[in-house]
C-alpha cells in the first residue's frame, strides 16, 4: 500500500534564535520512499543537519533577526506492506545479564519515565506473577489502556509517566511514558518511537490528525512493537525517530520564545501516485 503523509507547521518567534527540528522519516525507511522528501523552510534560513545518537535525522535552524515567523512542510508518498503490527506470542524475556549491552540504557530513568519511583514497587506487585515476555507487556499495555483516559484537552508538556499514572489522563505520550515505565521497571528494555499513525483500517476518529508515539520492547532477541494508547495492532505506521523518551525526540525545539501559528498533520493511504 501506499501511504502520503506530510505536515505544514508555522512558528511564531520573537528574537533571533535556533530551532532545532526532527521531522525527516527514519533512515530505515528511506528504500519505502517513492521518491525524495519535499521539506522545505520559509523563509529559507541557513540548515545544519546531523545524524543524534540514537540514529535519528535532525536539523537546526538559524533565526536571524528580521524573522518573527518559521513555516516547514514536507510531503511525501511511502510504500508500505499493508500489514498490522506483527505479533510474536513466543517472544521470551531476557535477563539484564543477557542484554545487549545497546540495550541497557532503555533499562534506566529519564526525563519522562520515573523508573526509580513508587511505580517499581507497583509493577512487580502488579505484573510480577504474569508469565515473563510477551504476555507480561501485553498486560502492561492492557492496564495502561484502561487507567489512563485520552482527553487532548488534558495535554501537557511537562506530564510524567508518574503523573500520568496519578492524574489517569492524558494523550498518546503520556500512554506510552507509562508502559515504557512500567516495563523498565520489569527490567524489559522499552524505547519511545514517534511518527506517523493515520487512521488506515480503522473507523475515523473524531480528533484532528497528528504524529503518533508508540514504544517498541526488546524481546526474543529484537525489538517489537506495542501502543497503549491503541492498545490493538495497527497498519501503517511511519516511523520519524526513536529515543529513551518524548524529550529525545521533539518534533520542534525553539531555543527561546515561541507560538505555534499551524499544525497540520497528513497521513492517508493513496491508491496511485501522480505522474
């Protein structure tokens, strides 16, 4: 299947700054690309491209003064199987003494998830006597689901997985925080993914579209992923970028005063691609 996806996102600035952007598709995506990325930057503004540590494509964007506005959009087609999420109900559970040692660090506390927190006494309370791998993150991702409640009306920037699992509500990120957390603290690797998730087998939800998080754990020797939020296979993700957590893998990062003017989010399957 082929799927277009896109995004028009204008910034309002008040002084010369920096912006740091992570908008371009994962380099494991680049051969389903049906042709180049259209990301474009008005006004054009001088662009530094890098490659993070965690094998992301990022930018950073020099604002000048005179400029007290920053438009980027991108659109593209990418190929993709058509096939839900795969599920592997074998996928075993590795002790911390087998792990890769890449994958130890999805193992630790970050900005976002509070392993070392009153939730590591809950999840081995709650999770601790469910059989080890697949079955034990599904039902970390069942529970996430039921305790926490979307309401986009309830974001916030600033949420924890700890919050999230206080306050009971909050947006896909927030979903994802807390599974992340809570396998951590089951001593499962668990790293945040971003990127595009449209509503593609599914009936149309009544919300505007948006980049999506899900989060990925590293089981029977590779990683697999999963969505709380969702909390069923999908088709058609995209992926953007993966990281410990949200703060890893901002969409935008302005280094100083800033609004959002636009926010437009495209991700639609399409059924020919235009000559």
């Amino acid at each position: 299947m082929l799927i277009k996806i896109g995004f028009d996102i204008e910034l309002g600035v008040t002084a010369p700054t920096a912006l740091i952007y992570m908008l371009a598709l994962h380099p494991s995506r680049a051969g389903d690309l049906q042709g180049p990325e259209k990301l474009t930057i008005s006004p054009p503004l001088r662009t530094d491209h890098h490659t993070d540590s965690f094998g992301n494509l990022c930018a950073r964007v020099a604002v000048p003064l005179g400029v007290s506005r920053v438009r980027l959009r991108n659109e593209a087609v990418v190929f993709d199987s058509g096939w839900p999420d795969p599920v592997a109900l074998d996928a075993i559970e590795h002790a911390p003494a087998d792990l890769p040692v890449d994958t130890l660090q999805f193992l630790l506390p970050s900005r976002y998830c509070e392993v070392d927190s009153e939730l590591l006494q809950f999840a081995w309370g709650r999770f601790g006597g469910i059989s080890p791998g697949w079955q034990r993150v599904q039902a970390i991702c069942d529970f996430v689901h039921q305790h926490l409640r979307f309401d986009y009306q309830c974001a916030r920037a600033t949420r924890t997985a700890l919050e999230a699992y206080r306050e009971r509500v909050g947006v896909c990120r927030d979903f994802t925080h807390l599974a992340i957390t809570l396998c951590r603290c089951m001593n499962i690797p668990a790293r945040y993914v971003t990127g595009y998730l449209g509503d593609i087998g599914i009936a149309p939800v009544p919300y505007p579209m948006d980049f999506s998080a899900w989060f990925e754990v590293y089981l029977g020797e590779r990683w697999h992923t999963f969505d709380a939020r969702h909390n069923i296979p999908r088709i058609g993700r995209v992926l953007i970028a993966r990281g410990r957590d949200a703060a890893d893998v901002p969409i935008t990062m302005v280094f100083g005063v800033n609004t959002l003017e636009r926010f437009e989010v495209t991700t639609d399957e399409v059924f020919a691609v235009a000559a």
